[in-house]
C-alpha cells in the first residue's frame, strides 16, 4: 500500500494531468507573451492539449521577474526532445525547465539581456541575442554557462537555428542584412540582402534555400536567397491598407511556412487578419483571409500542420481555414502569446519539438553539410566574435 501511494504521488506532470499514456500532442506558451501585459493569461507556462480541443491542462510555475517581482517581458522560447529541457528567455535572463518534471534547473542573466533565443537540434547550444543590442551569446544550453560573444551591432532580436543544425540566421531591428552563421565553427559564413527596411520576423524553409521577410513600413513580405544573397520578391498585400498597429510599430509583424511548404501565413496587425498566400509558385501568390479576434504579432503551426496559431490564441485549422478553437486558462482569460511552441510525448518522454518561428520542413540533404545532431561549441580558445 505504501508502495502504491508513493507511486500515485510521483507521478510525472503529464499523467497528473488526466493525460493518456500513450502519445499526446502538446501546446506550450510562455506568459506574459505579449509584452508584460498579464491580462492575456498571467504568467508561467501554459500547457494545453492539443488532441482534446486544446483545453487548458496545467499552468508551470516559472521566473524571470524583476527586483520587485513583477514578471518581465517574455522574449522567446525554444526546448529539446534531447535533453528533455525546454527554454524561456525574458529581457534580461534565460530559464531552463525540466521537461519530465516541470522543475526551474536555472535562470541567468546575460551581457546585454536577451531577446528570441534559438537551441541546436542536439539541444546542447543557444545563440541567445542580446536586447537589440549588438552582439549575441552564445551559450552551453546545459548549464547557461556563455561560451561566446558574436558581435553584428545589427540590434540583434530573432534567432533561427536551420532543422539539420548547419546554419543559424540572424536578424536585427537595426539592419536589413540577414547574417548567416556556420553552426559549426560559429563565424559568419554569409550575408543576404540588404532588404527593403530592417528586418523583423522572418522565417526560412527546410532546404535553407529561401527566407521569407517582414520588414519595417511593408504589409507584405520579402523573399531571399540563402545560397546567393540576393533579394528575389518584394510582395505586398493587394487590397488592404496599414492602419494604425498596437504593436510593434510594423505592419506585418509575423510570416510562417506551413511545415509542408505548401503555404505562406502573413500577419496584418491593424485590419486584425491573416493573409494566405499559395507558396508552391515564386512569388507566392494571395489565396485568402482570415479575420482573427484581435491584432496578429506572430504565427506558427504545429508539427503536422494541421492547426495554425497566431499570437492572438485562435487555434485555426489549416485545411479548412476555420478558428477551431480559442486557447483560454483556468480562469477563463484569453490567452495571447508570441510564443508558444508544441511538444509531443509518449508517455512520459518529450520525442518531437516544433519550434515558435514557423519554419518550413521539408528538408534536402546537401553536400557537405553535417546531419543534425552534430552541432558544437567553439573549440576551446577559439573566437566566434566576428
């Protein structure tokens, strides 16, 4: 009897849930994520079911609060299935969670702050961007400890790290350049655009072949070429105006690829939509709206893409193109968040991560690039500073 009660009562954060043991997809969203504005789902991380009409399931205590402990701004968030850890940046610190027990390992503050961090595919670096500053950390995802400085003076703000782990993309509020960095030796290995205005969200498919690009002053988007560095496409959306955004101070604050590459989703904060775009031709090309119940400042999808989520908390299905669905917490809020990403779990154990950019995810294999998993930190002694 002793046995069995000990056993009822270390069981793991996901079957305390009333969550099934076999495989169940999974909705994390750190809070506040929209801004520091508590009103849209408090604080923590916010857990919803995405196979039972994302119903709430749980809410993780967290950290990252100030000196009179009040939460700060959450400003990205990334995890591994690997190292079973999932990870919250806020303006000043990085939070490292346990995944099988929901536990804060660590929190540390960074040189500079921290912005939309992004981790490796073996979960073992983060490129952690300093607040619109110039540089970027780089970091020993394990234990936080910063391992480099990659010095841009862009205003570095959103991190990409490529699916196979090669490359990761760069991008500041201060630059229209998009740096691209050897994940390997962690230098710069080359440049694209410059785009039309500095760079905001932007997204990248999963040959690493395409980036597609907000910038300041474009409801639109802009298409690069990762292997020449040349812009390619300036599209606009036809028939809509800017107004006046909440957010952001960009029109289109918020670009993503349906994992199968098939579409293009793109934010339109004033008019409160989604613009749809057929993404199999070059430029993409409009194809639909979508009125959302608030103003748009991101989109991503799950793993399968078969739901879509804006910042705004509808839940969209992607097929249909219809709101399935409006993440809510416990106390009934709507739930808003730029960042948000899924886990799937058998059982107990984390096997697949999406990721908070929505990243396009058909892959191609090149010559000479490394299968993910191989990504490092920089050899002892060498400079990544660039």
């Amino acid at each position: 009897m002793v046995a069995l009660i000990t056993a009822l009562i270390s069981v793991t954060p996901c079957f305390a849930s009333g969550l099934s043991p076999g495989e169940h997809k999974l909705i994390y969203v750190a809070a506040p994520g929209i801004r520091d504005y508590l009103e849209y789902g408090g604080h923590g991380l916010l857990v919803f079911d995405i196979d039972h009409g994302h119903r709430f399931v749980r809410r993780i205590p967290t950290g990252g609060l100030d000196e009179k402990g009040k939460p700060l701004n959450v400003k990205g968030v990334c995890a591994s299935s690997v190292s079973k850890r999932i990870y919250i940046s806020t303006t000043r610190t990085i939070l490292c969670l346990d995944l099988l027990t929901d536990k804060l390992l660590w929190e540390k503050p960074y040189d500079g702050g921290c912005d939309r961090l992004a981790l490796s595919p073996d979960g073992k670096v983060i490129y952690a961007p300093s607040l619109e500053g110039d540089h970027w950390n780089v970091v020993d995802a394990m234990t936080g400890a910063a391992l480099d400085k990659i010095v841009r003076k862009s205003g570095a703000h959103n991190t990409i790290f490529g699916l196979d782990g090669s490359h990761v993309y760069l991008a500041g509020l201060k630059s229209p350049v998009l740096t691209v960095m050897d994940a390997r030796t962690h230098e710069v290995s080359a440049t694209v655009g410059p785009f039309g205005n500095v760079i905001r969200p932007f997204t990248v498919n999963g040959g690493q072949t395409l980036c597609f690009v907000n910038v300041n002053g474009l409801l639109g988007f802009e298409v690069g070429d990762l292997h020449t560095g040349k812009v390619l496409h300036r599209v606009e959306v036809p028939g809509s105006k800017p107004g006046t955004e909440k957010r952001h101070g960009c029109p289109s604050h918020g670009i993503g690829l349906t994992p199968d590459e098939t579409e293009l989703w793109l934010t339109d904060a004033a008019n409160s939509e989604m613009h749809i775009f057929d993404a199999t031709v070059l430029p993409p090309k409009p194809v639909d709206v979508i009125r959302l119940r608030d103003q748009p400042g991101w989109i991503t999808f799950g793993l399968d893409g078969r739901f879509a989520y804006p910042s705004t908390g509808d839940v969209i299905e992607v097929k249909t193109r219809k709101i399935v669905a409006e993440l809510t917490d416990e106390k009934g809020r709507a739930v808003q968040s730029e960042k948000l990403l899924e886990i799937d779990f058998v059982g107990d154990q984390p096997v697949r991560v999406g990721d908070q950019f929505g990243l396009g995810r058909k892959q191609t294999v090149a010559a000479g690039v490394p299968p993910a998993g191989e990504g490092g930190v920089p050899p002892s002694g060498k400079s990544a500073s660039k």
